[in-house]
C-alpha cells in the first residue's frame, strides 16, 4: 500500500472529527474508503469483498475500508483568563483538524470574518485545508469577533484556538 500507517490514523482521526461521513482517496492502483457509522450505530463489520478488495463498482483497484468512530461535534470551549480581565466569558472558535488555516475563499477575495464582526450559528469563518482538502469551518457561537487568534496561511493543530467570540455582544 502506497499510503503508510500515520496517514491513514491522520485520516480517520480527522474523518471521526467532521460531519463527513465517508472519504474514498484513490493512490495509483489503490482506493481506501474511511466510513463513519451514524451516531448510536456500533461500526458495521467489513464485508469480504470490500476486505479482498473486491468491491463491487471497483473490481480492479484493490479497496481497503476502515471504519472511523463516530463522534458528536465538540462543543465550542469556553475561554477562561486568570487575570480577571473581563475575558471569562469569551468563547473560542478551535480548529477542528490539523491543517492551513485561511480566512478567505481565495487570496482575492475578503475574509469571512474580522475583528468586530457580528457571526451566527452555521456562519463560515475560515476554511481549514486538510490532505488537500477544502473544509469550511462553520461556527458553533453567535456573537461579535473579538480576536483572530491564528495567522492566515499558517498551520494549525487540533483544538488550536482560531477566533475568540463574545457571545453577549
């Protein structure tokens, strides 16, 4: 296999953090499917087929399948100062995923958010590239933007905090 053994946990990892539900990469003579059971359901057993690579619509590629867990999505984590200046109650945006953040669809155009902004629940804010993958990051707090945390084009980590929002502005 043409993909080693970190991609692929990168892969599942990243699939059992989003609401995507199923991801086929092809490499060369190779496909894996990552799929992710509904919530409450237990992950399917893998059929022999798809396990011989010998799934139906893909007879000649061999096929692995794994099965990444389904997780609810995090709830946005609260910002706590010890300073006590008046920042307890701000909410952070993280990065759900390893990637590049960007804050605008393309270099030409405006970003999504700036400081100042009022968002709403669902609300792109940035797009995270992830395995040369385009997933915008819809917010999980209405509020005003009080602080851009991460630089545009750099790489963030997982549960790097993005934005912090004031959710009683």
């Amino acid at each position: 296999m043409n993909i080693d053994l970190e991609q692929i946990k990168l892969l599942l990892d990243m699939v059992s953090k989003t609401e995507v539900s199923e991801l086929t990469i092809e490499i060369e003579d190779e496909r894996i499917t990552i799929k992710k059971p509904h919530p409450g359901q237990p992950c399917p057993p893998q059929p022999n087929a798809e396990a011989h690579g010998e799934h139906p619509s893909h007879a000649d590629k061999p096929t692995h399948v794994f099965h990444a867990p389904a997780h609810a999505p995090a709830a946005p984590s609260k910002e706590h100062k010890d300073g006590g200046g008046g920042q307890e109650h701000l909410v952070a945006i993280t990065a759900p995923m390893v990637g590049t953040f960007y804050r605008a669809s393309s270099p030409t155009t405006p970003p999504f958010v700036e400081v100042g902004d009022k968002i709403t629940v669902g609300q792109t804010v940035c797009i995270i590239e992830a395995m040369k993958l385009m997933n915008d990051l819809p917010s999980e707090v209405a509020g005003k933007v009080v602080k851009i945390c991460a630089e545009n084009g750099s790489t963030v980590e997982f549960g790097q905090q993005l934005y912090l929002v004031d959710p009683k502005a």
